[in-house]
C-alpha cells in the first residue's frame, strides 16, 4: 500500500515539472485529489532572473515554525531567485509545488524522516543559506511549503498568486 502510493506520489512530482512531457493521463490521482492542470514552470538560469527574494525561515517563541514572507504575489514569465536562510535551529526546506502536490508529499514524508531534494526543492541546516533559480510560466496558485513531519502543521507554508 505504501510503496503504491509513493510511486504515485514520485510520478505527479516529476510530472510537476516543466520538462515533463505532456500526460494523457487522467488529473484524478487516488480517490479524492483531482490535480489541475497547472504547470509549476521550471528551474531558472541566472541571466533570466527579474526578481530576487530573501527568506527566511525560522521557529517562533510560540511554537510556530514559519516562513518570512509567507506569500508571494509574482506574475507568469516571472524568473525569480530565491535567496533562502534557515534562521531556526532545526533543518528545514523550501518545496515549491502545487498545493495538492505538496499535500501528497506531506502524507509520505509523516511517515519518513527523509527530507527532499530536487530542483523545486532546497534542503538547509540551521544557520545555512541557499538559492533557488525558478521560472513561473503559469497563471495560478503556488505553494512553498517545508514538508519535514510536523512542520507543515506548525505553519510552514505560503501561498505563491501567479497572476
Ligand atoms: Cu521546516
């Protein structure tokens, strides 16, 4: 059961990504989550970047562990280079997928210690810094989001508006 629904998981995360080639496939994945047909776009190269963006993670006093913005507003055609600190004093990540992707993730990773990476994707221990080059294609709804168990839950994700 768990190796079905990883392999699943593995395969609309890899279809996420720009290169992919176009599915025929049905958007219904499982019982109740119904992909849209959104592309996340696509790593980004240095000479295409029009927007840099700080930020920065970390554990708040109260508990919560959250990312700072924790929204974005971009536009499609946007190439933007995340300049990403991990100011806690645990390891996080910064994924940026589709909502429901992110979900998907999030249920395997309860039961994993494991953390991500890829090139929507950036792993950091406490203290560290790091980039990601993306370019957004599409018009639509983004997510950031730190998959790490319990960290979702805590606060860790932001909604990214590509308009
Ligand atoms: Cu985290």
């Amino acid at each position: 059961m768990k190796v079905l629904l990883l392999t699943s998981a593995i395969a609309i995360a890899s279809s996420s990504l720009g290169n992919a080639s176009p599915s025929n496939e049905s958007p219904r994945v499982g019982t109740d989550v119904v992909i849209n047909e959104m592309n996340v776009g696509r790593p980004g190269i240095l000479s295409e970047v029009d927007h840099e963006i700080h930020v920065s993670m970390l554990e708040t006093e109260d508990g919560r562990m959250v990312f700072s913005p924790s929204s974005l507003t971009l536009k499609a055609g946007n190439t933007v280079r995340f300049l990403i600190e991990n100011h806690g004093e645990l390891t996080h990540e910064f994924i940026l997928d589709r909502p429901e992707i992110n979900a998907l993730h999030k249920q395997l990773m309860a039961s994993r210690s494991e953390t991500h990476f890829g090139e929507n994707a950036i792993t950091l221990a406490p203290g560290k810094t790091g980039e990601l080059i993306w370019k957004f294609t599409d018009e639509g709804t983004l997510e950031f989001a730190c998959l790490i168990a319990g960290h979702y839950e805590s606060g860790m994700f932001g909604q990214i508006a590509v308009n």
